[in-house]
C-alpha cells in the first residue's frame, strides 16, 4: 500500500524511485544503466506515458490507484530486483516496442544496430529474399528483419513452446504475419530444408563459471536461453557445423556470442571471423560467409 502521501506527484515518484533503486544497490542492464533512467522506464510505462513528455507533466498529481500500482512496482524492482521489462511488460528494439515476460530474455542484443543498417556492407540488400532467425525468444530479431526486408519471407525458430507464445504476441502486434513465420525446432533440427539469404541468431553463449555468477536480475531470465554448458558454446558449435546447409552461397552467418568470444575463436582457430563494431555495444558478435564456413 501507499504509505507515504506525500508523495503525490510523477515527479515525486521520480525521486522516489531513484531514490530507493540507489538504496538497494540494483543491477542494470536491460535497457538502461542507472537508477534514474530505470525509474523513467518503469514510471513513465506504467502510466501509459511517453518518456520523451514535457516537463509540465511532472507535476500532475497521480491518482490513488495509480499510486498504489506505483509503490507496488517501485518495491518489486527493488526488493525481488525483477527487471523493469519484466515488471511493464515492455522492452524496446529497433525503435520497436516488443511485449515480454519471463518466458523470454529481454531484448537488448547489438544485432539490432545491424538490422537497422541493413546488414550493409556484408550483404547485397537488393538480393535479400530469406532470413532464418535461430533462438528467437521474443521474436525481436526476426521481426526488425521483417520490418527492413518487407519483401523477404523469415523464419523464426525457438526451442521453446512458451517463448514461441510471446513471439506469436509480437508477430502480431507488429503485423508481419504474412512474411514471418514461427517455427518450434532445436537449432536446425526439425526445420524444413531451405536456403537463407542471412541466417542471424543471438543463442544462448553464458558459459557455465558466468551464469554462476549472474546479478540477481538474470536470473529472473529463462536460464534455457542463457546457459550454453561449460564453455558456452554448446548452441554455437551446433549453428557453425549445420549453417553451411541452410545458407546460399553469397549468404552470411551472424552470431552473437558475448564473453564466449575468445573460447570460440580458440576453438576454432581456422575459422577467419569477422568480429563486428558497434556504435553503442562491446560486441560479441561475427560474421562469417557461406564461402567461409567449413
């Protein structure tokens, strides 16, 4: 309950919030990376409200019912530390807002920078007619790809029946039904035979000593689309020996691998990863051509 009425105003809750997220020592990292900031998401979202408002609108007094759902959220995020995503059901991608909830990570992979280039220079944008999404979790990656390749059919494939559920929401909400389409199968397996233009997938890459360090906040994650056994490469080692199949030859192979990145090039020494740069990500992600796929 509301036990504090002085507190009455968005701007009060502002303070409050960001207040008491600094009080609890929270962890960030799905969406933002400070307190404040992490108090807008959750403030703003939950009030049905864009973040970018005018200031005016700070001081308009909430009602009761908005103030209880206000305390209530504040004492989640900082007490149990579910993340904000999770607590709005709201993350954003691609300038994209995505519906999700602990069936699925919380969309935040660097691939969409890419997507929102294009994939340019790697790919011929004019030649790009199929895209495989492998791991799709909440249906983000493929459904930016729908959404900058109109014209080509995508295919969205996840392990999971539940994540699979959420990615349906999306596909929906996003209307790209008539050229995405969601498949259940491991990986490659149990997904029909076809050729792909660009075969993208953030997996699960968190070797075995991170997720055993993990900040509270990942844990409310589905710990099946994190964890990739001991050295994290239990999904990439799968995607590198089957990709070559399922590509054309002037397609291109993008993997997000994160902290994975050096066990995977000791792994593979051969293997001439290109290892992509990014304006606002470490990276973490490659690339590899069909020509360069063993």
């Amino acid at each position: 309950m509301n036990n504090n009425p002085e507190l009455q105003t968005i701007r009060d809750f502002l303070r409050y919030a960001t207040t008491r997220f600094n009080e609890a020592g929270l962890y960030y990292g799905h969406g933002t990376d400070n307190a404040w900031d992490d108090a807008i998401a959750l403030i703003f979202t939950s009030l049905h409200l864009p973040q970018h408002t005018h200031q005016a609108v700070l001081d308009a007094k909430l009602t009761s019912s908005e103030r209880e759902n206000l305390f209530h959220l504040i004492e989640q995020r900082a007490q149990k530390r579910i993340p904000v995503p999770y607590l709005t059901h709201e993350a954003w991608f691609c300038g994209m807002p995505f519906y999700v909830d602990e069936r699925v990570l919380i969309p935040r992979s660097p691939i969409g920078e890419l997507i929102q280039n294009e994939f340019s220079p790697w790919i011929d944008t004019a030649n790009i007619h199929s895209i495989l999404d492998l791991c799709t979790g909440s249906g983000c990656i493929a459904i930016a790809c729908a959404k900058a390749f109109p014209d080509a059919e995508v295919d969205a494939t996840d392990i999971s029946e539940e994540a699979l559920a959420v990615a349906h929401i999306n596909v929906m909400r996003h209307a790209v039904d008539d050229n995405t389409h969601l498949h259940k199968a491991d990986l490659f397996h149990n997904l029909p035979m076809k050729k792909y233009d660009i075969i993208v997938s953030n997996p699960p890459y968190v070797n075995a000593s991170d997720m055993s360090t993990l900040p509270s906040e990942y844990l409310h994650e589905p710990s099946l689309a994190l964890a990739a056994g001991d050295d994290g490469l239990d999904c990439v080692t799968r995607i590198l020996h089957d990709a070559k199949k399922y590509l054309h030859p002037k397609g291109i192979l993008v993997v997000e691998v994160g902290n994975s990145e050096i066990a995977l090039m000791e792994k593979y020494p051969s293997l001439p990863f290109t290892w992509l740069e990014f304006e606002n990500s470490d990276g973490g992600v490659f690339l590899l051509t069909a020509d360069q796929l063993i």
